[in-house]
C-alpha cells in the first residue's frame, strides 16, 4: 500500500464500525500471506473489491472478490 502505508506504520482497526464504503482501508486474512490492508475500489450488497495505493504493483489479492464477512477491521488511523 506504498506510499500511503508503508512497513513498520502503526495503524488503528476498529471492526465495530464497518460502514464499508468505496476508498475505506480495510485489513484482510489472505491465506499464505497473513492480513493485509487494501483499499476498496468496488462494493455490492455482500461483497467488495480491493486494490493497493501502488500502481506499479500488480497482486492477485486484486483478482478476487472478497465476502464483507471475510473483513477483520476498517483502518481508521494511521501513525
């Protein structure tokens, strides 16, 4: 998510307040990788689609869609 989050950015989650919209942060549990913080670009009734702040990186994180369930937490402050 360079160059808006980068390695060792201390961020605040909350999951208590997931008014999920298009451009909130979120963390996600990817398999292999751990949780990530990606950015909503799409959203519809029960899912969402997520993206990263740097264009020249390519992730098959971006190829798939994501249940609104599946979300650990919305970023709501970064340090």
């Amino acid at each position: 998510m360079a160059p808006n989050f980068n390695n060792q950015d201390l961020v605040i989650v909350t999951k208590f307040i997931l008014n999920l919209k298009v451009n909130d942060v979120v963390l996600l549990p990817i398999p292999k990788l751990g949780a990530v913080i990606k950015r909503i670009y799409f959203m519809d009734k029960n899912s969402i689609k997520v993206k990263g702040d740097n264009m020249d990186y390519d992730s098959p994180v971006y190829n798939k869609t994501y249940n609104k369930d599946e979300v650990i937490g919305k970023v709501i402050y970064k340090f």
